[in-house]
C-alpha cells in the first residue's frame, strides 16, 4: 500500500502536493491530517498543515461496481447506503447555490462506490454550473466536501457532475495532452498547457506517466499552475540521430 506525508502553508496545498506526488486523483485515496496549520507567538513558532495520503486497496479481482452501486441498499435513514446526516446537508447546499444561479434541475445521488458519492445534475441550461473548464463545477465540489470534512466524515469523497461532463473533459485533456507530448517529442522542445486545476493537472500527468519520451512538471504559483511537458533525452537522441 502506497503512502505519502505532505507539508504545506494549509491543508489543501498539503493534500494537493500528496496527489500530485503519487499521480493519482483524491477519490483513490485516504486522508489523514496530522497537523493543522497554527500561527505562533509573533509570527514565531508556527506549525505547517501536514497530511498522509494513503492509495486506496482495488477491489478484489472479478468485483465490479453494477447497478446494485446505484440503488438504495442502506438501513433507515441512510440513502443509498450513505449515512443521511452526509447526503442531506450536501444535497441541500447544492440545490440552495442552483436555486442562486437560476438553474431548476433534478440532482441524482449516486453510490456509494469505492471512490465516494456523485452528485449528477441532468437537464438543460446547467452550463452556468459548469463554468470556464469546469472551474465553477470544481468550486462547488470543493464546498460541498469541506462540508463533509466538518462533519467528521473525510472518508467519504463528494464528486458533482453535469450530464457526464467530467468524462468528457478528461477526454479532452488526455487527447491534448499526448497531442503535445508528440509534438515536444518531434521538436526536442518543452510544450505547456494553459494554466488549471489541480484535478485537471492530475489528469495530464496521469496520462503521460507511461511515456517515456516526455516527463512532466507544473510550474507557476497559486491552485491554477501549468502543466510542462519536457522531452526526455533518450527522446532527444533519438531526434538527433534521425
């Protein structure tokens, strides 16, 4: 089992350093905080957020999340198997910021599964929810799960979806992203990305860390960094040689 402990300034930088480190996405592991952030006296003394990020075990070999994921198998008062007190307040919080941005559709809780509880909205006009790149979606996704870990319950890892919208845009990045992983292979030089979240930066080193030909780093400051692809040097030898 693949563990990891990470600093930072604040426990979300902590977590994300963890991620990226083990180049996997939040839903695949556990978290355990094991020091929050503290001011000291002055400025002096002060504790940095520290956190351990464990993979999560696959299912056993032949088990496969069906339909039986997708319907209600909980004892009263649970909801798909998801205690209430989780799914509830989430749900409501959701429709509360829809009902801010005008938008009147259904939401569907899905699971649980291995990797948490999605919350779905299907219906027209739901665009405004997803924002540029999904950047909206991801705010609302970051609340609804800081609401859960005040609850007590950071096992339990909340995704929010619009009508397959997050399937659509890790196709998207992985495409672009071998796309430019030919390209800095060809010309011997680095490619970037657009500057993104720290989701959709896992998605591009995820799908370039078998390449060989191209190793990847972010660079910049702040949640939305870049992704830059650099040509390896057996990559390069081969151009040359060609």
């Amino acid at each position: 089992m693949r563990s990891i402990e990470t600093e930072a300034g604040t426990i979300d930088e902590a977590i994300e350093r963890a991620l990226e480190a083990l180049q996997v996405t939040r839903d695949k592991v556990e978290l355990e905080i094991l020091e929050y952030t503290t001011r000291g006296l002055l400025g002096l003394g002060g504790k940095r957020a520290r956190v351990r990020a464990t993979i999560r075990v696959p299912r056993a070999m032949g088990e496969a999340v069906g339909a039986e994921d997708l319907v209600s198998r909980g004892t009263p008062g649970e909801l798909n198997g998801a205690p209430a007190d989780v799914v509830d307040p989430v749900r409501a919080v959701l429709e509360r910021i829809l009902s801010a941005l005008g938008v009147d559709v259904p939401v569907e809780v899905r699971g649980p599964t291995e990797d948490g509880l999605t919350l779905e909205l299907i219906g027209q006009d739901t665009g405004i929810v997803i924002g540029r790149h999904g950047q909206t979606l991801d705010a609302i996704e970051y609340l609804l799960n800081r609401i859960v870990a005040q609850r007590g319950r950071t096992s339990i890892r909340i995704s929010v979806d619009v009508e397959g919208y997050r399937e659509r845009r890790r196709e998207s990045l992985e495409l672009t992203a071998r796309r430019l992983a030919a390209q800095a292979k060809k010309t011997g030089r680095p490619e970037s990305l657009s500057p993104m979240s720290p989701r959709d930066r896992r998605i591009v080193h995820l799908a370039l860390s078998e390449d060989e030909g191209v190793t990847t780093r972010s660079e910049g400051e702040g949640s939305y960094r870049r992704v830059v692809i650099i040509p390896s040097r057996s990559a390069g030898r081969a151009r040359s040689g060609a």
